[in-house]
C-alpha cells in the first residue's frame, strides 16, 4: 500500500490497485451494496491478472 509495491512493476501496480478497489467496497458495504459488490468483483479481477506477474526475486512483503 501507499506506492510501496510499484517498484515491482505491474504487479505491483496491480495489487495496490486492487488494494484500493477492496478499501472503497468496504466503505459501501452497509450503504450500497451492488456498488460495493461490483467494487469487490474488479478488485478480484486485478489479483487474477496479477497472480502470473508476481516477481521472481525474493522479497518481504510487508503491507502494513
């Protein structure tokens, strides 16, 4: 989160992008619920897209 996964390229990109898809869906949870499911939906897709470009290097990821 916060750009710390963009030095890993379009993995990178993607999983922060999915990151902040899943943050805005939680936040609509109680009050839009088809908003916040469509939300979840394209967030799940960015990982899918991602799961191929996961670097080879060995690295710590540490989120938080």
């Amino acid at each position: 989160m916060n750009g710390r996964l963009l030095q890993y390229g379009r993995w990178g990109a993607l999983i922060e992008e999915s990151e902040i898809l899943a943050m805005r869906a939680e936040s609509l949870q109680d009050s839009d619920t088809r908003s916040s499911r469509e939300l979840h939906g394209q967030a799940a897709a960015l990982v899918e897209e991602a799961l191929p470009l996961i670097p080879n290097e060995k690295f710590i990821f540490e989120p938080y």
